[in-house]
C-alpha cells in the first residue's frame, strides 16, 4: 500500500479514528461489566435489617460512563452506615464499612481491564 507524501496526514487520522472507535467502544463495554459487577457486590455485601437497603442499589448510564448509587428512599443510610453516626441519645452506632471496599475492587478491575484494552 502506497500513499502520496500529501495524503499521509489523512491516512495517519483514519487509522487513529480506526483505533479510538475500537477502543472507546471496549472500555464502553468494561464500564458496563466493572459496573454490574459493583451493584452485584453491593447488594451482597450491604447490611441487611429488612433488606430494603441492600435491594435500593442499582446504576445509571451518563455521558461519560455510569454512576452507581442508592436508590430512594434508602439513598438517605448510605453515609451514616458507611461512617458511623451519633443517635439520639448520646450513644455511638459503629461504622459499618460496606461500600469503600467495593470502590477500591472496582478502581482496580476497571484500571486492569483499561490497561488490557489499551495494550490489545
């Protein structure tokens, strides 16, 4: 394949097109997996008391991935589940840390799973 030196600049832009087009469209589909995986996870690892907490997770798509969160009415327990909280009378409820060890599984899965896609 032989290109004329004037067409070089164009030939070089269609192939990183090419190559973007291709991997934006894996990680799309990494976002997708590493997501569903942390709703999955989250449900399982919630506290549970009547189970409505753990059944509220869920995530939505935006325009540059998704957001996974706590649907209404529970969204309100996420912080004071997560980091303890004082009550009304005076006492302490312990923390129950069950959303920051997803963060991190799911940081590191999507970073893997960028760094296959960009190697690949």
């Amino acid at each position: 394949m032989s290109i004329k030196i004037n067409r070089l600049t164009d030939a070089i832009m269609d192939e990183l097109k090419y190559y973007t087009e291709g991997v934006g469209e894996k990680l799309d589909q990494a976002k997708d997996t590493v997501s569903k995986e942390a709703v999955s996870e989250l449900k399982s690892n919630s506290p549970k008391r009547t189970g409505d907490y753990a059944k509220h997770w869920s995530r939505k798509k935006t325009a540059h991935g998704y957001v996974v969160y706590n649907r209404d009415p529970t969204y309100r327990l996420t912080h004071l589940l997560e980091r303890g909280h004082m009550n009304r009378d005076g006492s302490q409820t312990a923390a129950r840390v069950h959303i920051k060890p997803v963060e991190e599984k799911v940081i590191d899965d999507f970073t893997k799973a960028a760094e296959k896609v960009a190697r690949s």
